[in-house]
C-alpha cells in the first residue's frame, strides 16, 4: 500500500531542543526571581525591595512606589523593545527596559504600597498561569485540526511522490519579456549605480540585498524554462547583481546588527548567523553556474568584501558554502539564525538550496551530513505546528516563537522546501491550498489579516499583492496551473502596470514584490526542484549557446539546444533591424546551416565562435544546424 503524507500526530507542546532551551531560560528566570524576593523577604530597605520587585516582574518596582505614569509608559515601552529585538536583532534594548525600570523604581521610594510585596509575585503567578493555560488550549485546538486534517490528506490520498526529471523549454511572450526587461534594467546599470532600487533600511525585508537576489533567481529561472542556451546579457545581469551583492553599502548593516545582537564586533556578513546574506547569496551563485556554465566564483576570493583599506575578508562560493554547512553544525536547531537569535525557516531554504546546488557542481556531500537534522527540524515540532504549518520564527535563545504566521509564509515554504524536501512541500501546498484558498471555483476568495496585506519591499500597508504573488509561485511549482493563472489575472486586472522604454512593471507593489512576481512568471511545476537538484541535462550543457546579441535590441524568447543545433527565438527590442548576434560552442571549423540568418551558412573558428546576422521585424525564429558531410 502507498504511503500517504500526514501530519506527525505523536506531538509535545514543544519540540525537543525548544524544550531544552526553555528549561535554561526559566531555570535562569527562576533564579532572578529568587533574587528579586529576596529583599522582601529579608524586609531590606525600600528601596531594595523596589528594585528586587522590578527584577520579579517588569515594571513591578512601580507597582511598590505607586508610579502609576511610569507603570503605563513602561507597560507601553516593554513591548517596544521587544519589537525592536525581533525588528533587527537588538538583544540589549529588553534587559535594559527591565532592569532599568528596577533601578529607577528604587530611586522613587517614599509613599510605598506594602501591599506590592505579595500583588507583584502574584501578577507573575497570574501570568505565567495565564500563558501556561494558552499555550495549552492553542495546542488542543491545533492539535485538533492537524487530525482533522490527517483525514483528510488520507481521502485525499496525497502520496510523496515526486515527478521526475523531464527538461522542457517556453517561449516567452511579450509580456514575459518586458517584465525581464525590467529587471535587467536594474542589472545592468554600472555596478556602482543603483537607479530604481528600493532604499529604506538593511535590516528587514526592505532591504536591497533580497530585490539583487531575486534579480539573479528569477533571471536564472528564465534562462532554465525559457533561454537555457543563451547567456549574452542574461549571464551578464546575474554578474552585475552578483557583483553588487559585494558593495559595502549592501552589507555593512551587518557590523552593527551584530555588535548589538552578539556583542561582537566582526562586520564580516558571511561568518556567523547571517542566513539573510549568505544563504540568499549562495544560492545565487548556485543558480548563476547551473545556468551558464561559468565557476568563476568558485576561485579563491573571488568575493572578496572589503570593508576599508586594511580589512578585506575574501570569500568565494566555496567559503560562503562552509560557512552554511558550519552555522548549521553549531546550531542545536540545525537552522540557524538569519540575524542575532532569530531563526526563520523560511530564511533557511535559501542556505539548504545554496548547499544542494553546491553539493551538486562540485560533487560534495554537505546537504548529507545535515539532512536527517533538517528533516528533524521540519518534522518533530521544533518547527512545525501540530496543524501541520511550519512555524514562522524562533528565538535561538529563548526558545519563543512568534504567534503569528501569513498565509504568505505558508506559500514561500511550499516553493522553496521542494527541492530539498517535496514531500513536506507537497503537504505544506495542500494545507494552505485548502486552508487558505476560496473553493475550487473561487480560489481568489481568500480571507487575509493586516499582516498579510503589508509589502515587504516597503512596508506599506493595505497591499496585499505580494501574498497573491506567493501563491503564484506555489501553485506553479506545485503544478496547480488553474490556480497559478487565476492569482496572475487578478494582479493584471487590479495592479497599474508602467511601461518605460519597453520595460513593464506593476506600480501598486513594491520592486522586491514585483521581482518576486517575475520569478513566479518563469515557473512551472518542479522549476525550482529541478533547477537546483537537476540543473541543466547534458544537451544543454554541451550544445550551442547564443552567447552576444545587442540589448535592448535584440530580444530572446527561446532559446535551446538538442547538443548539436540551436534554436532561436527572437524579437526585436524596439524597431525593425538588422543586427549581428554570436554563437558559441560549436565545433571548431565545421560549417553550420542557417535557417532565418541573412547568410545561408557559417563557418565556426578555432575557439567554435561564428557571428549571425539577422534581419529582425517581429517574431523571428532562427536555426543553426551542423552541415553533414
């Protein structure tokens, strides 16, 4: 009998190194308790007692000097800090609220409330009661639903099946290419220009760092379903945002987060608990080789990121790699951090997908050495809820997760687990196709919180565009076509599209939204698994390529090699013309027929390069064919 996929049913509240890292935190929270009662119950002076106050609950100190202000603007403050913690990674801001607040309630005494000695300890029994009884009730009811849901997947009959690997080629259409078009007007811009980026901070989802890689995704996902035998000016945008990826002012963020994240002074990015810089950019590189050819990166410091005159850390793929596969062997999550403390699993695709595309080209065995830990991670609770969602994000060091999770998130995990894990992937799909989705005859129906309708390229409210484009992605990787057209024309029907020079983008969505778009457009079921597990078949890797045309002028919108030919399809930018394009990888001196050129044969050269001329109007197909005989 076939395996079904279920949710795991023999669940704890908690998975086993959560449980280990909470047991810690309150056996160190007790501790401070104890010491915080001590001077009631040693009936020290005032001020003590109120300073011991402040360390059993936070703000409680107030709660002994009668401030009622400083109670309030503390309560409003706390939470603050918090925010700010999780925001960007500032570890100090909380202790600092709490043990401050303590300190300034014991320079407030004088008209005390005696009663606070017994109402402080009691307020923290309440809350901890309080939060013992919802984390409870919350894992009943999850608890309830994952069952629920088992029954479901049964009838349903979701087997962790995977497709096999069947390369295949598109044609992209007009407006496949002026959406690229776009994007590769970012790339190729001089290195050290940045026009039409999107600058707000580098510390959250605003940041530049994610609108370059996914320039460098989505370009090499059009080059793998549509162009896999060209690279010309494609290879050359994923070069570019590369290359930007090493500007300082991408990076530099990184020394501050983590002198007051870690207390530690390294502004190296690829070092230590950064998945939001090296995982991301790995998989870039990743992508970047499957799709060209081209191991340049993997040379020593070939990334080399310099941070002033005397200090330079050189990194190259290779040691972006090691760094992954080292922050996972530290990490008793196995998934570690994409700043100080937080780990987001969602984050931590990219370094699992960055490690299976390196494992892959170089014929390593990183991704092996932590599979079972990462499967253990997505599988015994630590990260996924009993309904069968995986969590959005943990503390590393507290243990505590953050209670809300999108309906984005559960999107962004389907695409991205399935390389690495399809089968969990596949169930992630069906839960938030089914959980998430309208019926069958109205998926856009869907029923979206404050937080799914925020852009994360510019935080901007009452938009709910990008968690429309992350079912897009899902559904194309999942091979829910239906559903996949059905999101892109809503988006076409309800978002502004601007057109500049022939490039085309959506106004109402942020840049990092519409290349998320853009990488979603050049999907199709299995893209993404097969891109990162499978790369590219040998005839692709042997064959022709068009490796010069002219940009804008000359547009590709197919391009592919059976090993020995080329076929093209072409557009021209803007007007009609005549242009010379180049092919390469041919073999050296033999003659090549033309079908579609200007000139009925060539001759390749020594190195197998030959230079075409075609006369372009509209669509334009072109063969190249080796002469027999």
């Amino acid at each position: 009998m076939t395996a079904v996929l279920r949710i795991p049913d023999d669940r704890r509240v908690h998975g086993p190194v959560t449980r280990s890292v909470k047991r810690r935190v309150l056996t160190a929270f007790g501790v401070l308790c104890l010491i915080g009662l001590a001077p009631v119950a040693l009936n020290l002076s005032p001020p003590w007692q109120a300073f011991g106050l402040g360390l059993v609950l936070p703000g409680g100190g107030f709660w002994y000097t009668q401030d009622v202000v400083f109670a309030v603007i503390w309560a409003l403050g706390f939470p603050i800090g918090l925010f700010v913690w999780w925001g960007c990674g500032f570890i100090g801001l909380t202790p600092a609220l709490w043990f401050g607040a303590a300190v300034l309630a014991a320079t407030r005494t004088g008209d005390d409330w005696q009663g606070a000695r017994w109402a402080v300890p009691a307020a923290l029994v309440g809350v901890l009661a309080l939060g013992l009884f919802w984390q409870r009730l919350r894992f009943a009811r999850l608890t309830a639903r994952g069952r629920a849901m088992n029954q479901r997947l049964v009838r349903a009959h979701l087997e962790p099946t995977v497709a096999p690997f069947v390369p295949q080629t598109l044609e992209s259409s007009p407006e496949d290419l002026a959406a690229l078009r776009y994007a590769l007007d970012l790339a190729l811009q001089p290195l050290d220009r940045f026009d039409g980026f999107t600058f707000i901070d580098q510390f959250r989802e605003g940041a530049v760092r994610y609108q370059l890689n996914f320039i460098g995704y989505a370009a090499a996902m059009s080059a793998y379903t549509r162009t896999p035998a060209f690279t010309g000016y494609l290879a050359q945008a994923q070069r570019n945002v590369i290359e930007k990826m090493r500007n300082k002012g991408v990076w530099r963020y990184w020394a501050i987060e983590h002198l007051w994240g870690d207390f530690r002074w390294k502004p190296d990015p690829v070092s230590n608990e950064n998945v939001m810089y090296s995982g991301y950019f790995g998989l870039m590189l990743g992508l970047y080789e499957t799709v060209t050819g081209d191991a340049r990166y993997h040379e020593s410091g070939a990334l080399s990121l310099r941070w002033n005159a005397d200090t330079a850390y050189p990194h190259d793929y290779g040691t972006i790699t090691d760094a992954l596969v080292d922050n996972m062997r530290r990490s008793a999550f196995c998934l570690f951090p994409c700043e100080p403390n937080w780990i987001y699993p969602f984050c931590n695709t990219f370094a699992i997908n960055s490690m299976l595309c390196y494992d892959r080209l170089r014929g390593t065995g990183h991704y092996e050495k932590h599979a079972d830990g990462i499967r253990q991670a997505f599988e015994a609770g630590d990260f996924l809820e009993p309904d069968g969602r995986i969590i959005f994000i943990r503390s590393r060091r507290t243990g505590l997760q953050w209670p809300i999770t999108g309906k984005f998130s559960d999107m962004i995990m389907a695409y991205w687990l399935n390389p690495a894990l399809p089968d969990i992937a596949r169930r992630s799909w069906w839960l938030a196709r089914d959980q998430h989705l309208g019926p069958v005859d109205r998926p856009l129906d869907m029923k979206l919180r404050f937080w799914d309708k925020v852009d994360p390229g510019d935080y901007k409210p009452f938009r709910d565009a990008f968690t429309r484009i992350t079912v897009v992605l899902a559904a194309r990787e999942m091979g829910d076509e239906q559903i996949a057209q059905a999101f892109l024309g809503y988006l076409d029907e309800h978002q502004p599209r601007l057109e500049s020079a022939g490039a085309r983008k959506y106004g109402g969505m942020s840049v990092y939204s519409n290349l998320s778009l853009l990488l979603a457009r050049f999907g199709r079921a299995n893209a993404m698994r097969q891109l990162v597990t499978e790369g590219f078949p040998r005839p692709w890797r042997e064959g022709p390529v068009l490796a010069e045309a002219a940009y804008p002028d000359v547009l590709v919108a197919r391009a592919v090699s059976d090993g020995a030919d080329l076929q093209l399809v072409l557009r021209p930018g803007a007007a009609a013309c005549r242009t010379s394009i180049r092919v390469e990888r041919l073999a050296p001196h033999r003659t090549y027929n033309l079908r579609g050129a200007v000139q009925s044969s060539i001759l390749a050269d020594h190195a197998g390069s030959a230079v075409v001329d075609v006369d372009l109007e509209s669509r334009h197909e072109l063969r190249v064919t080796p002469s027999i005989g």
